[in-house]
C-alpha cells in the first residue's frame, strides 16, 4: 500500500512519521534513519536504501499539462558508440514525502539524477510543449537547453570526459601501485 513503511519486519503509516534522524556509518553499524513515531515507542530503522524509497514516494499527485516529457540520454562513453535519448511522457507531478515535487512517468515516480547515488547516472531533462528544456534532479543547472540536440552533445562530453577522469585515476593508481 502506498501509505505504509516497512522495514526490518516493522511497519508503520506515512502519517505515524512525526521526524527523521539520519545516522552516519559507525565501524560496527551501516548508515541508517531512525523514524520517530506520533504512536510513540521504538522508531522504526531504515536503511539508506530504504530511505531513498521512502523519500520519492508521493503524498499527492497533481495534473501536468499534456505534451510534457522526461528525457533521458544515454550517451556512449567511446567516441564510436552513438548516444541515444529516451523520452517518456509525464502523467503526474508528485510532491514527495521529502518536500520535493517530482515528475511521474507510466513507469512510476522519477528520482532525478543524484551523483551520490549509483540508482541512476544519467542525467533528466525535462520537455515543456512549449519546446523549453531544462535539468531536472539534484544538481540541476538553471538554464534553459534549445534542442535536444544541445542535450545530447552535453551528455556525450560530460560521460566521455568522466571515462578519460576514470582512465586517469586508475592509471595513476597502477603507477603507485608498482612503485
């Protein structure tokens, strides 16, 4: 059910959640949140796995205006590999249990691109009908993309130049290594 939590064999309701404590990664404990509860009791643990799901999940769904589309592109990390883009229509804005409002595709709630994450790496944009583009996601740069075409040839540099970063780290890496 949408209104409920669980984790750990606990389950509460989205509405039981009086606060949130993020606890950092101790030697002998992973990182965790601890629910604090209206009911009162023990709070309930979540993982940050956990937590991540439980933050985009929507507490209110509004209507979006027809024609608008997320845009994903997967661009190739080689200079013979050709990006390709994929767009999917937006049924629903969603305002998140986290406070952030979120676009809603047939395949669910969309996160946004967060680097901290390895859930998702590329990038979103949105499309208005108007024809405007923009980032979406936690990083989101405020400026408004012309055409596809410009996304497409942002995406590709910024994935070949993190694989020439990745080459050079781990270059370097064997060069201390055998020192």
């Amino acid at each position: 059910m949408i209104g409920l939590v669980e984790s750990c064999g606990e389950i509460c309701t989205l509405s039981d959640i009086k606060a949130v404590q993020h606890h950092y990664q101790t030697p002998r404990h992973a990182e965790h949140y601890l629910l604090q509860l209206h009911s009162g009791g023990e709070p309930l643990k979540l993982f940050a796995f956990d937590y991540a799901e439980l933050e985009a999940r929507p507490v209110q769904l509004m209507p979006v205006e027809p024609g608008t589309r997320l845009i994903t592109v997967f661009g190739g990390p080689a200079e013979d590999e050709a990006p390709f883009v994929d767009k999917a229509p937006i049924i629903a804005w969603a305002l998140c249990f986290d406070g952030q409002v979120r676009p809603v595709t047939p395949a669910g709630v969309s996160r946004g691109f967060n680097p901290a994450s390895s859930g998702n790496w590329y990038p979103e944009y949105l499309e208005f009908p108007n024809g405007a583009i923009h980032q979406f996601g936690y990083d989101a740069e405020p400026e408004n993309f012309g055409s596809v075409a410009v996304v497409i040839e942002r995406e590709t540099r910024r994935q070949r130049n993190y694989e020439a970063e990745r080459k050079a780290r781990a270059a370097a890496q064997a060069g201390e290594a055998s020192q």
